[in-house]
C-alpha cells in the first residue's frame, strides 16, 4: 500500500498558556499541501523494517514510523510484522509537520491493510499518543487545532497557493516552546481570534512561536520581507520553524516568486498547495521541489 504523507502549514497559532504539565495550549489554524512524503507498507513474516531515504532518520525505535507501527500492533494485540519504506520529500525539524505526517500514514496505512481493526476513535487516540500533530493528518483538511493542537475542527479555506523556504538548518519545537515569553505574548503576541476568513489571510495570519525563531535567526526576517515584496499576500512561519512560507492567490504568482528567489536563497525552497480535503487522486503532484 502506498499512502502520501502531506506537510502542513501553520497560518495561525496563538499560545494561550503554559498547562501545570509544562504543556502549553493553544490555537491554531492548519493546512496541509500537496508537497508529501511517499510511504509504502507490506505485511511481512515478521517483525518491523524501516527504510528511510532522502533523509538522515532512525530507521529503529527512535523513528516515528517505528514507534506509530509498534502502537498499532499492541493495539490490535498482534505480533509486529510489516515492511515500511519511507521516501521523504518534506525537511526534517522543519515546521512542517512531516515526522507527525508520516506516523499518521504508517497508523491509516496499516489498520487499512489488516481489515480495519481500528475505528477512528482508537486511530485518533494512538495518534495523540505520538504526538500533538499526528491526528490532524489522520484527516489531511484545513482544521483549527486546540487545547494540546489536537482538539480539531474543519474548517473551510481556499487552495493557497504557497512559496516555501527552508534554510538548511534544524529548529527544536521543545526548545522554541521553553524560551518563549508567555508575558510579553499577552502583550505584543498574536491576536487571539476564534474566526478566520479564508479570503483575507492578510488580517490574521500570525504566529507566536516565531516571536523565539526569528530571535534567534534574526536573517529570516529579511526573507519574510523579500515574499512580501515578490507579491505575497501575506508571508509568516510555519510552526516552531524554521521554514517560512508566502502565501499566493495562484500558481503564477507563486512561481514567478520562487524563480525570483531560486538564485540568491541559500537553502531548500519549494512550491506547494494548499489541500482543501475535497481533491482527487494526483494532487501529490501539484508540488515542485526547485
């Protein structure tokens, strides 16, 4: 079985608070993309396999997929017996949500392949289990996250068209969420909103993780700045980072932004779309890696 593993974008999040169990809630507004990692699952006579290629991943215990397949198999009470092959297209500690992406495709792919055992209630609670994003991809559709980010509900945005850049080095969403200052967000942070108007991303697309990001990177505002002035409609951050994104009213206009950009950006640099969860089959195609 080959399943696509979507990335995603955060257009909004807002940090409400830090939980007495060091969790922070929050509220944010997602969406994932056509750019996707290709993950392919057999049965096998036994035990697990990964293979990982186009990164430098665990391919054992401390790998996502392992850990997402290993759960799946104490849940339905069955010896782990699978091949698991992991094609990644998505930058690794990137913002992007790829690692939760592709533990949400190893959880859909495998209860798919053994008949279903799961329903979506226990798929859905395996995925927080491994992570505060894995359940959003089980549904891969704009949604708004709450609480923990996994208190999900649909929600209606257009096919944005997105420029996204990565500059080559790693950030820690462990690291972001401990250096951010929960004081000066109540202040200076993000407005909290609970309404998004998917025609005008313009009046509220934010983030507050960005505000420990940028800090600390301070040459990624420069890139922001430069989207805007290629034509973005609005440009942010993605997450905890680093990747950062512009987002476009159409291809065109995305494309000419990332031929623009192609020579002097030092890093990864990509076009995407923005799914709406109504697509048909093929949409992985819709994503170019420049």
């Amino acid at each position: 079985m080959r399943r696509w593993c979507p990335a995603k974008v955060n257009l909004y999040l807002k940090v409400l608070g830090r939980r007495p169990d060091g969790y922070h809630e929050l509220v944010t507004v997602m969406q994932p993309l056509t750019l996707a990692d290709e993950l392919e699952v057999e049965p096998a006579g036994r035990g697990l396999q990964v293979e990982c290629r186009g990164a430098e991943l665990p391919e054992g215990p401390d790998n996502l997929v392992w850990r997402a397949a290993l759960a799946f198999f104490a849940a339905v009470g069955i010896e782990p017996k699978a091949r698991l092959r992991l094609k990644k297209r998505i930058p690794v500690a990137a913002g992007l949500g790829g690692g939760s992406s592709d533990a949400a495709g190893t959880l859909a792919a495998l209860n798919a392949l053994w008949g279903e055992p799961l329903g979506r209630r226990e798929l859905t609670e395996l995925a927080a289990a491994l992570g505060a994003d894995v359940p959003f991809f089980l549904s891969p559709r704009p949604q708004v996250g709450r609480g923990l980010g996994h208190e999900l509900a649909p929600l209606d945005l257009p096919p944005y068209w997105y420029v996204l850049l990565n500059p080559g080095f790693p950030v820690s969403t462990a690291w972001v969420y401990r250096n951010l200052d929960l004081e000066a967000l109540g202040r200076e942070g993000a407005p909290y909103r609970d309404s998004w108007e998917g025609e005008r991303p313009e009046s509220w697309v934010a983030n507050d993780l960005a505000t420990v990001t940028l800090k600390a990177h301070p040459e990624l505002t420069l890139w922001l700045r430069r989207l805007r002035e290629l034509g973005a409609r609005v440009a942010g951050m993605s997450g905890s980072g680093p990747t950062l994104f512009g987002l476009f009213g159409d291809r065109e206009g995305a494309w000419a932004a990332a031929q623009e950009l192609r020579s002097p950006f030092p890093g990864w640099l990509a076009v995407a779309r923005g799914l709406t969860g109504t697509e048909a089959a093929g949409w992985e195609e819709e994503a170019w890696i420049i």
